[in-house]
C-alpha cells in the first residue's frame, strides 16, 4: 500500500508536470511575458497597471511554475513600479496572487494535478471549479488588497537591477500575442472539450472519443508543447540542440518536485494505513464538520505546520480520499472538495515556506514587510477560494 501510494501518484502526474514544464520553458525563452505585459499595459494605461500585472501573473501563471513565474516576471515588475513611482508592493502583489492562485487551484502544478488522482477528479472539472473559486480569491487578494496595503508598506526599487534587465529584454525577438494566448490556452480548451463533451455527447458518438482523446491531460499538453515547439521554437529559429538544451534544464528541477510529491503521497498512505487519518477525520467529523470544511481544516493545518502547499495539498487528498468512495459524490463536488483542500493549502504563508523567501528577497521586502503584505495575501487567497467553494456547495 505504501508503494502504491509513493509510485501511484507520481504514474498520474509525472508526464503532466514534465509535459508543462517545458511548456512554460519554451513561452519564457520565446519572450512571451514581456509581449503580455507589454500590451496589458498599454490596454489598461498608467492608472490600471497593477490590475494589468495581475492578468499577467495570472495568465502566465497557467503554465508556468510559482518561482520560475517570479523569477521572470520581477524584472517587468520593476520597471513598471519605477514608472509608476510608488511602493513596489502595489506592483508585486497582483502578480503573485496571479501565480499563487494558478499554482494552488489549475493543473498542471503539482498540487491540483495530485489531488486530481488522489479524489479522482477530472481534469476538465477541476479547471471548472479552480477558475471559479480561483478567479474571485484573485480579484481580492490581488486587487483589492495591494491597494490597501500598498500605501502603508513602502518598498523602493533597486535601479541597477531594472538597467539589466531593460538592455537584456530589448535584444529579445518576441512572438505575437495572440501566439502566446493560443499556447498557453491550447491544452486548457482541449481538456474543457472532453469535459463538456462527456455532458452533452451521445456517448456512442466519434466525436466524443476524438474529444476524449485529445483532452486527456497527458495529450493536451503534449499537443501545446509540439505547437509552442514549432511556432515559438522552429519558426523564429530554435534548432533542435536547443531545444534539446532548454528541455534538459527546465527539467532539473522536476526531480525535486516529483520527489516531495511523491514523499506527501507517501505520507498520506501512511497515515491511512495506520488509521491515523481516519481517526482524525473522525474525530473533527464528530465535531460536527461537513466534509468540505473537514478537507479544509486539515489542509491548513499542514500547510502551517510545514509550510509546502504541494506537501499539504498530497497529505489531505491521501486523508481526505477514502471518506469519500462510499457516499457517491458527483465530479462537481468531488472539484469542489479538491479546491477546499487546495484553498487551505496556501493559507499564511510563514517563514518555513521557501516561496516566503523568494518573494521577500525579488521585492525588496523586510520580514515584517512579507508578513504584512504576502502573508496576509495567502490568506486571503485561502479564504476567499474556501468561501467560493462552500458557496458553490451550496448551490450545486
């Protein structure tokens, strides 16, 4: 059992994580989010640049890991709080809650793409309900909240690191946008179609088995790095040792990725095999919890005590799951369940999470400074997704 839940997991998410990773490799080397940010910039003018940041963080975020995002985007981040000339946080908080909110609630990050197994949730199902209750977290926590908080943290800019990256970004030859909205949407839309085909779809039909086909995650993305290949790759000049190059580095760090996912899973199938997991859901049912809340309580709980949303997000599912083979719940609720759990996994981010760090030490931010603005964001991410998730219970 406990083999099965290391090797289980990882046999449902290795080829999604991998596929995406070079996917997201292939649309930063391509210039893609400088072309993004360049045009929501001048969509959206002076006045409406962090809100154009947030769509930024948040459309570039689908493919693209929580620290490679950052690690991109700080730089276009920079130079729009030094035009804009107040505190970087105003700049720097949309963009994380667009990458906070498509790592914890959209495959194919690690997190949604493990609870997608571990519950058995469609994909097409989960990307229904992760944007549902994602969108509207991201619109408070990335909005609503940089403007309340940012006139109270000043945070300044350091020049010398904008000048570096200005003259590097300015050699960079960049694909159209509506390219890059394509690649990044393509295995989005290809998993919606099955999903929705599944529903409306005689079942006998071909037309449901070429969906279903197509849509099957693994298939999707494969599809979106093959187009991003050819169409960010080949046409504007990329030659096959490159490509050879950049998918060998991007995929370094997947090691690490599938190695603690696979320890979270690992985890959980320890703690239901010893019945710890079942008494502990017991005990918080008999408190009188409903099964939402319960996934949710017990994701927050790991995520504060050990500070990885992916480790949180595994170790519930590993709990939460065999609750919930008896009582014959739908895909719906099933994706609803999913993003409680992946609602409680980012909650107060805290000096034990890696990401904490990252965020302080690309913005320019005390300590105090990150508690006040990227702790306090996380949690209202967590909330605001947890409260769009009972919501839809409700009414489901």
């Amino acid at each position: 059992m406990l083999e099965k839940g290391f090797g289980g997991i990882l046999g449902h998410i290795a080829v999604i994580i991998g596929l995406g990773t070079v996917l997201g490799a292939l649309l930063e080397r391509s210039g893609g989010a400088d072309v993004l940010s360049r045009r929501l910039l001048k969509l959206f003018g002076p006045k409406g640049t962090p809100v154009a940041m947030g769509l930024v963080g948040l459309i570039f975020g689908i493919p693209v890991f929580f620290d490679i995002g950052i690690f991109v985007l700080a730089p276009l981040v920079y130079v729009a709080a030094k035009r804009g000339g107040k505190s970087l946080v105003l700049y720097a908080l949309p963009v994380l809650a667009g990458l906070s909110m498509t790592h914890a609630f959209l495959p194919p990050h690690p997190g949604p793409t493990a609870v997608a197994g571990l519950l058995h949730v469609d994909m097409g199902w989960l990307i229904i309900i992760g944007l549902a209750c994602g969108l509207p977290a991201f619109a408070v926590a990335g909005i609503l909240w940089p403007l309340y908080i940012a006139p109270r943290v000043p945070v300044s800019v350091p020049n010398e690191f904008i000048v570096a990256e200005e003259s590097e970004g300015e050699q960079k030859p960049e694909p159209s946008l509506g390219l890059v909205m394509a690649v990044i949407l393509l295995p989005l839309v290809l998993i919606l179609g099955a999903t929705f085909g599944t529903l409306i779809l005689d079942p006998h039909r071909d037309l449901l088995s070429v969906l279903t086909f197509l849509g099957n995650p693994a298939v999707a993305l494969l599809l979106a790095v093959l187009a991003a290949y050819y169409l960010l790759g080949v046409r504007r000049g990329m030659t096959n040792a490159e490509f050879s190059e950049l998918s060998s580095n991007s995929l370094k760090p997947v090691g690490m990725i599938l190695l603690v996912v696979g320890a979270g899973a690992f985890f959980g199938a320890v703690i239901s095999a010893t019945g710890v997991g079942a008494a502990l859901a017991k005990s918080l049912s008999s408190a009188g919890l409903p099964v939402l809340l319960l996934a949710y309580v017990i994701s927050c709980g790991l995520r504060i005590a050990q500070g990885s949303a992916t480790v949180a997000i595994v170790t519930t599912g590993g709990i939460v799951g065999p609750l919930l083979t008896t009582d014959g719940y739908s895909q719906a609720h099933l994706a609803l369940i999913a993003a409680a759990i992946c609602a409680g996994s980012i909650i107060l981010s805290h000096v034990n999470d890696g990401g904490f760090w990252i965020v302080a030490k690309y913005f320019n931010m005390t300590v105090k400074q990150t508690l006040l603005t990227w702790s306090v964001l996380e949690t209202v991410l967590s909330l605001v997704g947890f409260g769009m998730s009972a919501l839809l219970w409700a009414i489901i």
